[in-house]
C-alpha cells in the first residue's frame, strides 16, 4: 500500500471538497463550524495516509480505527453545518456519500489487514 492508494485519493478529494464548501460559510462559521470541518476531514487524509504507509499492523489497524471514528465525526458536523443552512440537502447528500463510501474502503482495510 502506498499514500496514493485509491483509499487515500478518496480521503483527499473529501477534504478538498469540504475546504471548497466551507469557505462559503458566514465569517463567524468559518471559525469555528468550518475548521472543526476542515480539521476533522483533514485528520481523516492524514489518518488514511497512516494506515496505509505504516508495516506495522497494531499501527495500521488502530490508524483505520482513527479514520472510522473521523468518518462519523465529519457525517455528524455535516448533518450539523446543514442544520445550520450552510449546505443544501443536496450538497450533504454528496459529501456524506463521499463519507461512507471512505468510511466502507476504511472498513475494508481492516477486515485485510488484521493483525
């Protein structure tokens, strides 16, 4: 495996799209609602990137475990963003579907990779 694996181009694109979207924001979002966004998707790539560089297996699978916990934080911040009238049903749709498809590739990865 290697850091462009399709697993890590998936989580790449997820967090370029969700910086794209959160730059829209209202200034006082963009502080605070959009960096925990932009955080959490970018600690998602990262986390990817990890797991899928590292020979170790206890770091690889704990790695995945990370990326699936970011997974469900950045479904819950986009449910939250939406709520808030910064993205359209729509766009949450799109991401969150970018999400779980990231989130089932993580999934996939750990099941291969047990220690």
């Amino acid at each position: 495996m290697d850091s462009e694996s399709p697993l890590v181009q998936e989580a790449y694109a997820l967090a370029r799209q969700i910086y794209e979207a959160t730059a829209k924001f209202p200034e006082k979002e963009r502080g605070s609602l959009g960096q925990q966004l932009r955080d959490t998707t970018l600690d998602l790539a990262t986390q990817t990137i990890d797991a899928v560089t590292t020979d170790d297996p206890a770091e690889r699978q704990e790695a995945l475990r990370q990326a699936m916990v970011a997974c469900v934080r950045v479904n819950l911040l986009l449910r939250l963003a939406g709520d808030m009238g910064h993205f359209t049903l729509a766009e949450i749709k799109a991401m969150s579907g970018q999400v779980e498809t990231l989130n089932d590739g993580v999934a996939r990865e750990r099941r291969v990779f047990r220690y």
